[in-house]
C-alpha cells in the first residue's frame, strides 16, 4: 500500500501546512463512497461516480474497498484543486495494487512529479506488491500553500489499518513490520496549475501521523 515514508522527500516544506490546526474546514462526517466489488462492476459504475461527485474512482478488484470523502469546499477554484487530488491520489492508489504498471495518475501530476512518481512506482516494494481490505480518505482540508503563491495544498487523512499488503504473485498476505500508528497519517499534496489552467499536484509535503495526527484515529 502507499509508501509515506518515499514520498516524504519530494518537498521539504514545514509540515504546519499540513498539520491539524491549519483547516479553513472540515469534511462533515457523512458517506464515504466506496470502490469495491469485481473489476468489471466498478468500471460499469465509474461514469455514475464521476457525474456525481466530479472525481474518478479507479475499477479496484471485489478485495479492496476504497472510500473516498465526498466533501468539496464552497470556493470553485479550491473544488477544483480538490477534485484533481482526489484523482490523483486514487489514480496513484491504483497504481500500486497494479504493481505500478497503472500511468493513469500521470495526467493529474506536473512534469516534475511524474519523474519523482515513476521512480517510486518502479521500485521493488512496488512491482511485486499490491494489496486487499478497505482504505480511506476523509477530514480533507484546502488551505493556499504558505510558501508559494498561487499554489494550494489539499490534505487528507489517510487510513490502511484494515487492508494489507499482498503478494502480487501469489496473492498471500505479507506480514506487517511497521509502526502501527503509520497507518493513520494526514497526507498533503501541493497543487499547482499548469499551463491550460489545470490543478495538478506538483509535490507531496511531510506526512503528519498519528498521534501527531490524532484525527487520523478514528
């Protein structure tokens, strides 16, 4: 599942942008929507999902459910923002249970971050690997970045605890060796727009964890 610890060097920026007192606002604790069921199924209601609530959720296997906050701010411009990285981070979730074969996270990510990605997704951990159980996305947050103008960062907290990894061979479950408390992190991705006027996310800051993160556990 995601590599916090990789993507955590592609921007050294201080981590209040991303640490839980920097909110204009919360998510509300509402439904979560939810990518599971066979390949087929989920790619059968991809276009329901995308009219309803504007992001793409990737066609994840009946082993994996993927739950992905519905929340947008009321600013147009920063739902914008947050719709890409909602794209962007389920496209890059796809990637890893594809065993970084996926490059549908590229269109989302600018030139820069693309080379960053692909050497993370063409990594060992990465190819022999993908994942089961259920990940979520939620508390997500919109603030302008504090270091670069015109730039925003999207924040999220993001959960694993209930999913593992997997051998992308043989499908058997590999053990779990980390700190438990990585499963429960507020990630942040600083987007950028691009030369048509698109957001696309341009670096990953610092992750935040849990009990730093302490609404991350829940």
């Amino acid at each position: 599942m995601r590599r916090m610890w990789v993507l955590a060097g592609f921007l050294a920026l201080a981590t209040v942008a991303c640490s839980s007192g920097s909110s204009s606002s919360n998510d509300p604790n509402g439904t979560l929507p939810t990518a599971s069921g066979p390949a087929t199924t989920a790619a059968a209601s991809q276009s329901a999902v995308t009219s309803k609530l504007g992001y793409v959720m990737p066609p994840f296997g009946k082993n994996v459910s993927v739950q992905m906050t519905s929340w947008i701010p009321g600013d147009a411009e920063q739902a914008r923002a947050v719709t890409a990285d909602k794209n962007y981070e389920l496209a890059f979730l796809y990637a890893e249970y594809k065993g970084g074969q996926d490059q549908q996270w590229t269109r989302y990510a600018t030139p820069v971050m693309q080379r960053e990605i692909m050497s993370v997704l063409a990594g060992r951990d990465v190819t022999t690997e993908s994942f089961t159980g259920t990940i979520r996305y939620f508390k997500m947050r919109v603030i302008p970045d504090p270091t670069v103008a015109g730039r925003l960062d999207v924040s999220s907290c993001f959960d694993n605890a209930k999913s593992s990894n997997t051998s992308l061979k043989t499908g058997a479950a590999l053990p779990d060796t980390g700190n438990a408390n990585q499963h429960y992190v507020r990630i942040t991705d600083q987007l950028a727009k691009s030369a048509t006027g698109e957001w696309q996310v341009a670096a990953t800051l610092a992750p935040v964890y849990y009990p730093q993160a302490k609404e991350c556990k829940q």
